[in-house]
C-alpha cells in the first residue's frame, strides 16, 4: 500500500457571503512521491482547493489532514513546512534583490544557521539548474527562470509536497517546459510529491495521475491516458483535450475508420494509415 | 484605416550606457480590415512593435502611417488622443488594470476620457458587456468580485467601448482555461467579421495564428523575419525552427501521415477540422 501524504474526507466549504459552495463533499489521498494534476475550468473549486492545502481556508465541513497532521489552526505552521507553494504571478513572488538572496529569505525566517543556509541555497539553485544567477537581480531574468527560482526557495525549505498553482500558466511555450521538466527532474530524482493545478493540458498530461473538479465537486480521477478518453465530456467541462484525441473525433466524424480514440499522435497516424489507406 | 511601419527603429534608453536596441528596419502593413498575427520567441520585438501601433512608442528612426496621420521619427507628434482611440489596446492580463468601484463606472472610464457624454458612454458599456459575451446584471457588481475570465472580458469590453477601428491583442487568451479562450478567440474573429474591425493578434500560439490570421508577420531579433499568409508560413517547418518557433499540431500531424502517404498533400491544413476533410477526401478519391 502507497504512504499517504494527504487525506481529504468529505471536505466542503462556502465562502463567507456567498450562498453557492466553493467546494462540495470532496475526497481524495495523495501518496507519496506521486505527481497528481488537479484540473478544472475557471471557477471549479481548483484555487480554493490550493489555499485549503496550504492553510489559508479552513474547511467548513470535512477534515484534511496533511504530512499527518490535521488541518487545523495549531498546526498550520507544521503543514506550511511539510507543503511549499509555487504561485502564478512570477512577479509576485520575490522578495530578494539577488537571486541568492530570495532563496535565502525562507530559510532565514526559518533560522537556518548561516553556514548551513549558504549550502541549502545552493544546492537548491542546483537542483533548478540556475547557480549560473546567483548574483542576479531577479527581474532580470525570464518567466521561466523566475519560476526556478521560486521551486529553488521552496525546496530549500525540504517540504515533502510541493503545490505548483497555475504555475505555468503566466509563461510562454519554452519557460513552460523548463518548469515543467524541472518539476520532473524533482519528482524522479528527489522523491517530490508534487501536486499541479493546472488548465494545460500538456502539463496534465505529464502526471502520474488526474483529477477533474468540475462546480466544486470531484468529477472523476484517473490515469492521463484513462481522464483523455473521456473527451466531448471534458469539453463540456471546459476543459480542452489533447490534440490526438480532438484530432481522432474529427477523423471519426469524417467517416474515417478508427481502432479506438488514440492519445498518442504516432499510435493515431498509424491506425489511420493501416485501417484506410494500406491495401 | 491602414497602418504602415516604414524602417522603424527603436532603442529603450537610448542615449544612456544602458541602451538596448529592441526593434530595427521594421516594414510592413497591416491592411485595413484584416486580422493580422505577429509571432516571435520571447525578447523578438513584439511589444516594442504593438507599443508603436498606437504611437505610445515613437520610432527613433523611420516612421509610421497610421491612417492619415504620420509619425515620423525627430518630429513631436501632437494630438494623438484620436490615434489612441482608433487603435485600441488589449493589453498582457488587461484585467490587473482594472480600478473603479463597478463594472459600468470601469468601462465608462476610457470612452469618457475621450470626451464622450455619460449617457452615451453607458451606452456603449451595455453594448461592449454583450459583445464580450456577460450578462447586464455585471455592470453593478465590483470588477474584484468577478471570476479571472470574467475580469479579463470585462477590460476587454473597456477598449471596445471605445470603438477603435483596429483592436491589438496581446497574448489576450493567456491564463485562461480552454473554454474561455476559445469563446474570446471566436468574439475576435466574429467583431472582425462583422463590424469590420481590424484586429492585430500578437501570440505565441501557432494554433491561432494559423486558424484566424489573413497575414503572419514572423519578428526575430528586432526584425521582421517573414510575412506571409499562413498557408505560406506553416508550410516551410524549417524556416520556423530556426527562429525557435514551431508548425501548428495539425501541420505536424499532416506531415506524419505525409511520410506513410509518400507524398505531400495538395494543401496545407491550417485547423484540425479542415485535416480530417482532407483526409476524407483523399480517402474517398483512392477507393
């Protein structure tokens, strides 16, 4: 049986004036060293989901209890250090006027010793692949890099669980992928429990597992390649699907024949090509 | 209104050790009506080019028509207020300028700035809120109090409210799930249908370029690399990776199916939808 590092059980919660419930009798576990992808549309529940896990809403009915220990007041620093945050906004998350500098601020809320911190930080830059910047001021750099350097200030702190939200979400093709594989290496390498919220479907399509929120409830959860097949009802959730699946409906539609719906671009050529074309 | 960049030249603090030239000997039209892409890997010159579009940037060198007025690099422009107005911008996550107390005195702001009657500004703020696809019952609420995709059409309601004949986006889609960019792609390409408005998309997606672009403009390294129509674009692969960008997923997979084929197809596809047509087609023609 996989360690769990995070139980929900029946977890619903209203925002103060606000009559519809954010999120609405939701379970699940998250065990250790996986990568779970939580997607939704706009409006879903992901973003409330996010704040609950790191301590920043409570649940109004339900319990969470993170690294062992029950989301509740008392323990919300315990949690905060067992579970690290990445935000959206690269910008808004700097605090340091040297790459070095930032990485070092959660360490020294921490009261690392100064000979210790000076190891963490690097080690941490080195893990991001960006000890090349130490000395660099952080506006210098691009979305990409600046979302390392965020990872970098989490994982100084050693969490067990990093919580990407929406990270990539603000950055262009290629500061996608560098997070994303950073993000990878930490997973393979490390043995990271990373949860991403995400609406890319690229970035979904790269965790060991999925879970779809849809008005606040848990619509399903699954393998990427099981949540994929699914497809016209993901749209109607507002979620796109990946471009062999869209691409397979099409072809279908067009009266083409096909073995099954392929996630796979090389698996569906090939099916195309033997089932119509090959005499 | 057309609007004509003639080899324009930018450096940002220019005259300073700090100097960096961002854009050089850029030339080209975006003709009136049209929905034009720009495309470029990040630091290629795209927002130093949209900047001039409105003349926020001035050129240090050359100059640049938009409808019958001139900006000429060394000259002072005046009375730009109506070059503004005609050309509005959608600014990277518009919906961060968002600032009044409701929906309606937020929209009202631009068209009253530019000397237009309450009354009439309210006017245009209803239109501007159905065009943009949200109900009237928004306008009373706080913008803060709105979802991330109901924010972002309610700044882009803001510049439409304005009339502009010639709309810039800049990565307007960014942020948002697959459903809301796809309702905000197709509004775009309906007021550029419809209402004749002119629209300059600048993106990194190659998806929507190749989809509603008329005419792709490639920047690279401050200069105009190619401009083309998508069909012409997307079928050299090449020409784009050397500058770091990338084929659309539909003129990929039509190149794989290409190399079991043995031989191109008569055209290049430019969405998924027109593919599988062709693929029918070709199907229907070898049986």
């Amino acid at each position: 049986m996989k360690e769990k590092v995070i139980s929900i059980k029946g977890v619903s919660f209203q925002y103060p004036d606000q009559e519809a419930f954010a999120l609405r009798n939701v379970s699940f576990d998250v065990y250790k060293g996986e990568w779970l992808a939580i997607v939704g549309h706009n409006g879903s529940g992901k973003s409330t989901l996010a704040k609950m896990l790191n301590g920043l809403h409570y649940p109004s009915e339900g319990t969470v209890s993170i690294g062992g220990y029950a989301l509740i007041e008392e323990n919300v620093w315990l949690i905060r250090e067992k579970l690290g945050m990445v935000f959206q906004n690269p910008d808004n998350q700097f605090v340091g006027t040297t790459v070095q500098d930032d990485v070092a601020f959660g360490l020294e809320n921490n009261g690392v010793e100064h000979s210790a911190m000076q190891e963490r930080v690097f080690a941490s830059l080195e893990k991001v692949g960006m000890t090349a910047f130490l000395n660099q001021e952080p506006h210098h750099l691009s979305g990409g890099q600046k979302q390392r350097v965020a990872i970098a200030g989490v994982i100084a702190l050693r969490p067990d669980i990093v919580l990407l939200d929406e990270a990539t979400s603000m950055l262009d093709p290629l500061g996608r992928e560098e997070v994303i594989n950073t993000v990878r290496e930490l997973n393979e390498n490390e043995g990271l429990t990373v949860i991403s919220i995400t609406h890319d479907l690229e970035e979904a399509s790269r965790a060991d597992r999925v879970i779809v929120l849809n008005e606040g409830m848990l619509y399903t959860e699954g393998t990427p390649e099981r949540i994929f097949q699914l497809d016209r009802e993901l749209l109607n959730l507002g979620l796109g699907v990946p471009f062999a699946v869209q691409m397979s409906q099409l072809l279908t539609d067009a009266g083409l024949q096909l073995s099954r719906r392929h996630f796979n671009e090389e698996e569906l050529v090939k099916d195309l090509w033997t089932l119509n074309f090959e005499k | 209104m057309d609007i004509k960049l003639r080899e324009v030249e930018y450096s940002y603090a220019a005259g300073t050790p700090f100097e960096r030239q961002a854009i050089m000997d850029v030339t080209f039209t975006i003709p009136s009506g049209q929905y034009v892409a720009i495309i470029g890997h990040t630091g290629s010159g795209k927002s130093t080019v949209l900047q001039h579009l409105n003349a926020l940037l001035r050129p240090l060198k050359g100059e640049i028509e938009i409808g019958s007025r001139t900006i000429a690099a060394g000259r002072k422009g005046k009375k730009l207020k109506d070059v503004r107005r005609r050309v509005g911008i959608v600014f990277q996550f518009p919906e961060h300028q968002l600032f009044d107390e409701t929906v309606e005195k937020d929209i009202c702001f631009g068209p009253m700035n530019f000397g237009v009657s309450e009354e009439e500004a309210k006017k245009r703020t209803r239109e501007a809120i159905g065009l943009v696809g949200l109900p009237e019952e928004v306008l009373g609420k706080s913008p803060f109090d709105l979802s991330g995709g109901q924010m972002r059409r309610v700044a882009i309601a803001g510049v439409l409210a304005m009339k502009p004949d010639v709309l810039v986006l800049d990565e307007p889609t960014a942020g948002l799930d697959p459903r809301g960019r796809q309702d905000i792609m197709n509004m775009f390409a309906t007021l550029q249908k419809k209402n004749g408005l002119t629209c300059v998309l600048v993106t990194h997606s190659m998806e929507d370029a190749a989809r509603y672009a008329d005419k792709i403009i490639i920047m690279h390294k401050g200069q105009v690399y190619r401009t083309g129509a998508p069909r012409d674009i997307f079928s050299d692969a090449d020409s784009l990776t050397n500058v770091g960008l990338d084929i659309p997923e539909t003129v990929r997979f039509q190149r794989m199916f290409e190399s079991h084929l043995g031989h191109p197809l008569d055209k290049v596809c430019l969405t998924p939808e027109e593919l599988a047509a062709e693929v029918s087609r070709l199907r229907g023609e070898m049986t």
